[in-house]
C-alpha cells in the first residue's frame, strides 16, 4: 500500500496547500464540492487546464467552467522516493492524467501498489482534504 | 541568400569561477567581481571598450542595470536578466543593430542553498497545480522519460550510459565541481539510490556553487584582439509557456527544441553529422537521448540505442558534455546555462585538459531547457565563421 493513501500523512502539517489565484478558485471550490471542474470553451470546444482568462485556442472568453467525469487513464508517472519536502511521505505516485474528455493534469495516485502502477491504467478522482482544500486524487479503477 | 546578421558575431572571452558545492567564504557578488576582472583580462580589453553587460546575481539580487553601476565605463546597452543561450542571442541581436559593439554577459550563485532537506529552491515549484503533488523539476522531467521509455523501449541502461559518460568527462576538469571523483560505470549508475523514477541518484545533475561569464563584439573587431574567437553560426529558441505549471505532456513538449534546432542548422548551413562537440543541456540522462532525436541526430524513438557503444565518448562520433556539464562540473542558480556556451567556447579553443579535449573539434552546438521546463534553446558555434 501507498503511504499516499494514509489520511493522516496526507494531511501532515507543513503540507503545501494550492495557492488559489482568482481565475483558479472555481476549481477548487469545485472540489470541496466533489466536482472537477475544467474550463471548456463553447465556441471552439476545446478544454483549458490549468486556468486561463480566455481560451488560448480561438481567445475568445467564452470559457465555461464543465463538470469532468472524473475518470482518465494514467498517461504518465514516476515512483517519488526523494521527496519535494520532508512533509511528504514517500515514496509517492506522481502522475500526469488524461481525462476522458481529452486534457491533462498532474496529480497522485493513492492507495496503489506502487511496484505496479503501469501508464495506461484506468483511474478515478478522489477527493482528498488538506486544510481547507479538497485535492483531487486519483485511485485505479480496477484492482489488479 | 541574404547575410545572417549572426554570422558577424563572435565570442573572444570566457571565464568560469571554480565551482563546488559550497564555495566557502564567497557570496555571489564576490563571484561577480571575479568574473568580470577575469573576463577583461582573458580578452585584454579596458573596462571602457565594454559598451554593454547582461550581468545578474540570484542572491544578493544584482541586476543587470546596477551592475552598469560597477563597470562605470561606456555602458550604453544592458540586456534582460534571463541567462544562457538567450542572452548571448539578445547581445548578439544588440549588436547586429548597433546597440553595443562589445558586451559582456555573466553570472553567478553563492549562499543560496543551505538545508539538504528538502531539495534545492530553485528546482522547487511554488505552482498552486503542482506543489501541493509534491513534484518537483525531477519528477516533471521522469513524466517524459518515462512516457518515452514505455512508447519507445528505451532502458535505464541507456540512461545509465549517458549519466556515466557525463560524470567520468566532469571528474578531470579542474574546475569542475566533482573534479577529481572516482569513474563512475553505468552499473554504478543504476546501483545509485532511485530518486523519481526512472532517474536514480546519478542520473540527475548535481547542485553547486560558482559563476561565469563571456565576452561577445563583431567578428571584425575579433580579428583586431589578441584573442580566439569563436563565431555564431546558428542559433534558436523554443518556448512553450512558464516552465513548472502544466503537465509535461509528452505528445506537446516531446520534441520541444526542434524548431530551435531546425532553425540553427538552416541558419548555419550544415546538418547534425557535422557537429564535433555536443554541449547539450543534461539535468537528467534521458534528456540527452531526447535531444539526440529531436535536432535529429538520429530518428524519433532511437536515442536509447544511439547513445551506446561509445558514440557519445570523448572519442566518439558525438561527444557530449565534455566538461563534466550539470551532472559533474556545475549547477549553480541560471549561469549554468551560460556555461553550456562557454564549454563550447573553451573546447573548440583547446582550453581543457588534454584528457578531455576532443581533438579538430570545429563545430559545436550548445544547448539550454529540456521537455520538462517546457523551453529549450539551441546554439551552433564554429572556429570559422559561417
């Protein structure tokens, strides 16, 4: 098992806390709220993350903010075992998602066998409280 | 064709402070006020002929326009603070257009990092969709190799290989850092504690202390100076946005650097089998593999077995990093970047250590960024001007 998936390591104090900027806070309020929210534009279709002021597509600033299903596959990753900070527990599991809907964002991956997290495995968010903040994590969708 | 503005150009000094991981009793300013006592002596020049600087210190915070202040002499030309190759092609264009006729660029770090817990400030990012994952410039660049490693079979042998080859070029420049340290194999690479995989311990560069500096003017005035000059013959940039706040996704940033180089060689007029020296920039091993593929050396998904059987050897077809780079001779703050055109100003010039010099090396291609920082730059330079 993770330490990444231990509730108390993951809320240790001294823990960097996103610094939420005012085009970001929708995000994050989202994820208080169990929804990933990610900026889509309505009139080129395309998806924004992370955060812009308008589209970088068509620069239109017609950017929505759409609720993800939350489920993506693991388009890269790496084992940490030499942490950003001693706050964290490692080793962790860092990992670039790609969403179903076609964007990406980095984040871990918890409650995993970390000798066996292979790319292309199908995941899932999980919310994650730290502090005041609800981090979206994602855990494998089918145990191996 | 009509003329490249470039080709006029030409750099006739170059000065490195020792580097280490800790320079007692130094500050970066100290550092400063060698390089540039260094550089004027090294080019025989009196401070007056130096009519612009780009010169910076991250610690004690010295900007370019304060340092105007220290050299006090017919300044009238101060670049932007961003360090590396970008720098010499901003002093370089000044120069084309008549801004300045003889600049010098430099920079240094002391003092700045002093806990061993946590890894170095400036590899730390602050970003509010990546700090709090615990990532860091490691792990964001083991995303591309990993994704690389899995699309392509590449193998941690041939990480290994390229982190091996690096360290034991490092270990004999006396300047470096790491000079003097044992050989290191490539099973002592793989046998090296993992830190994010698939980088071990000697598969990322080191962090130190030190500084540098140049000297660029016009290939004309070179001529007129006791010096040896080497010319631009091509150069690039690549650029994707702030480096660390996006996911390094491998099918964009992948062959980051490949206009650059595409650019640098067309300007240059030759091709990557002409290349004698490869000062590519080398955070971490896989990312020499990457640029092998992208300025396109060999093809998409070879690297791994292209950096083998001794091609990347000081005696090899392709020799890189010939001072030991960030893995071995130095890391310090933005210099470092810097010193990726000086080592391959001092190689052409013959200023290493016999058992380091690549011998009739003329042509050398330098370069700064890498698919996890989201930039990368790339610059040609040649004993003969284009």
């Amino acid at each position: 098992m993770s330490t990444m998936g231990d509730e108390a390591l993951l809320n240790k104090p001294g823990l960097p806390v996103p610094k939420a900027t005012v085009i970001s806070q929708p995000h994050w309020d989202g994820c208080k709220k169990g929804q990933l929210l990610v900026q889509h534009c309505d009139e080129c279709n395309a998806y924004t993350f992370p955060p812009e002021i308008v589209c970088p597509q068509c620069l239109k600033s017609s950017l929505l903010w759409k609720q993800s299903s939350g489920k993506g596959v693991i388009y890269s990753f790496t084992v940490v075992h030499r942490p950003q900070r001693p706050e964290f527990a490692a080793p962790y599991v860092a990992a670039i998602i790609e969403l179903e809907e076609g964007w990406h964002m980095m984040s871990n991956i918890i409650d995993c066998d970390i000798d066996s997290i292979e790319i292309g495995q199908a995941v899932e968010v999980s919310y994650v409280k730290r502090e005041d903040f609800s981090l979206p994590m994602f855990k494998l969708l089918t145990v191996p | 064709m009509k003329k490249n503005p470039l080709h006029d150009i030409a750099i006739v000094a170059t000065y490195n402070t020792r580097q280490s991981r800790r320079l007692e009793n130094e500050n970066d300013l100290s550092l400063i006020l060698e390089i540039i006592r260094g550089l004027i002596d090294s080019a025989g020049v009196k401070t007056s002929d130096i009519d612009g600087i780009n010169i910076s210190t991250p610690v004690w915070n010295l900007k370019p326009r304060e340092a105007l202040q220290i050299l006090n002499s017919e300044t009238r030309w101060c670049g932007n603070e961003f360090m590396g190759i970008s720098a010499v092609l901003e002093a370089a264009g000044a120069i084309a257009t008549g801004q300045a006729e003889m600049i010098m660029i430099a920079s240094a770090q002391a003092g700045e990092y002093t806990s061993g817990e946590s890894t170095a400030p400036w590899t730390r990012p602050t970003h509010e969709f990546i700090e709090c994952f615990g990532l860091y410039t490691a792990a964001e660049f083991a995303l591309c190799a990993q994704r690389h490693m899995k699309l392509y079979g590449t193998t941690p042998e041939s990480l290994a290989e390229v982190a091996s080859t690096i360290r034991n070029n490092g270990n004999k420049h006396p300047k470096a850092a790491f000079y003097g340290k044992p050989n290191v194999s490539p099973d002592d690479v793989l046998d090296s504690r993992m830190v994010t995989s698939p980088f071990h311990l000697l598969d990322c560069c080191i962090t130190s202390e030190g500084g540098a500096g140049l000297i660029i003017t016009t290939a004309e005035r070179a001529k007129d100076m006791d010096v040896d000059a080497v010319y631009l013959l091509g150069a690039g940039t690549d650029r994707q946005g702030m480096s660390y706040t996006r996911a390094p996704v491998w099918d964009k940033c992948g062959d980051i650097g490949k206009r650059a180089a595409n650019r640098a060689f067309s300007q240059a007029g030759i091709r990557p089998k002409d290349v004698d020296v490869c000062e590519f920039y080398d955070p971490f091993s896989f990312e020499i593999i990457r640029q092998f593929e992208t300025y396109g050396f060999c093809d998409l998904g070879e690297g791994g077995d292209f950096v083998m059987d001794g091609r990347i050897a000081l005696d090899g077809e392709f020799p890189i990093s010939t001072n030991g780079g960030l893995m071995s001779f130095g890391h310090s703050g933005t210099v470092q970047m810097l010193q990726k055109v000086t080592a391959a100003y001092d190689q052409l010039c013959n200023r290493v250590p016999d058992e380091i010099n690549v011998a009739n090396a003329k042509v050398a291609m330098a370069s700064n960024g890498g698919s996890g920082a989201l930039f990368c730059d790339v610059m040609l330079l040649g004993t003969e001007p284009a």
